[in-house]
C-alpha cells in the first residue's frame, strides 16, 4: 500500500514516525539521486557518501518537513545545496561555476534527445557493449557540460523536476534555468550528433 503513497504523503508519514515510510522513499530516490550526484562528481564513492549526507539531512529535517512543494524538488534540492557545498570546499571555482547564473535563454526539448538515442532490442553481447559504449559516451558528453547546465540537466533527466523546480532548487531565475537546459541540449546533441 505505501507503494501507492505519494512522496509528500510518504514523508508526512515518516515525519509521524512511520520508519517504513522512508525505507519506501529511500528505494525510490535510490537511482535518480545517487545518478544525479555520480554525474556531477564521477566518482561512485564519493557519490555515496554525499548521497548517505542528503539522506541524513532528511532525517534531519522530518520535524520540521512541510510539503509546500513536491518532494522531488525538496531532496534535489537538497541534493544541489550538498555538492554546491562539497565544491565549495574542495573546488572552489567548481562551485561558482554551479551556482553562478550565466546566460539567459529559451530551453525546450530535453526529452527529444533521450528519446532519440538508440537502444538495445535484446540482451546479446553486442548489445551489451554497445550500450555500455552509448553511456560513456553519455557520461563523457555531460562531464563536457559546464557545472550549472550539467545541474539543471540532471536535475530535469535524473529528478524529474520541472523547470520552475529547478529554478527553486537551485536558487535561480526560470529564465536561467531555461537558458542552462537549452545550452545543455545544444552541447549534447552536437556531442552526440553521430548517434542521432
């Protein structure tokens, strides 16, 4: 039944003390999240230990959780601030790039290139290493991604957020959001223009 839960009420619930509650949104986030935060810092233990910071910090703040927007857009958000402070104390030009507010812009279409990278019909050993070959290739296009259109990106892709959830997760104007996921799409698509 709690698989049928809303991530807002599943929160609310764990807030009253339902621990399975959050077991259930901690399954859930379990993918996205700790994608999101590989592809910012690439690499998969440092992601863990900032993914294992984002869930504490939600432990943290049950008492005082209201759901005033989706709870997608709260962890993300979350999860932005963590690295943003992470970069600020290992890489500090990192995390003015994050969180600097670049270029202004129009961004549709994110769906479009996902939608049209190939995939494979069936599991054979081809397959296998052709996927694996399209995902590096994926990742290196992101890595090529300046900090805040990779963030707005992910964040689209990986959290699902909307743009206006973005633009409040990352303390940025809807217009700089925009701007970032079109630049992004850009970069990516003349990155993997030979797979499109």
């Amino acid at each position: 039944m709690r698989g049928e839960w809303s991530d807002e009420r599943l929160m609310l619930a764990y807030r009253a003390g339902d621990a399975d509650a959050f077991t259930t949104l901690y399954r859930r986030y379990r993918g996205s999240l700790h994608r999101y935060l590989t592809q910012h810092c690439g690499n998969a233990a440092l992601a863990e230990e900032l993914y294992q910071d984002i869930w504490i910090k939600v432990v943290n703040a049950r008492a005082g959780y209201e759901p005033l927007a989706r709870f997608s857009t709260w962890i993300f958000r979350i999860a932005h601030h963590r690295l943003v402070d992470h970069y600020r104390k290992h890489a500090p030009l990192l995390a003015t790039q994050l969180v600097s507010n670049a270029i202004d812009d129009d961004a549709d279409g994110i769906d479009e290139l996902i939608d049209s990278l190939p995939a494979p019909s069936h599991e054979t050993p081809h397959a296998l290493l052709e996927r694996r070959t399209l995902a590096e290739r994926i990742s290196l296009a992101l890595a090529e991604l300046p900090p805040a259109q990779r963030d707005a990106f992910l964040l689209a892709e990986e959290g699902g957020l909307t743009l206006a959830e973005i633009a409040a997760a990352t303390d940025t104007a809807r217009e700089t959001t925009k701007s970032r996921l079109r630049y992004a799409l850009a970069k990516l698509r003349h990155s993997l223009q030979d797979l499109l």
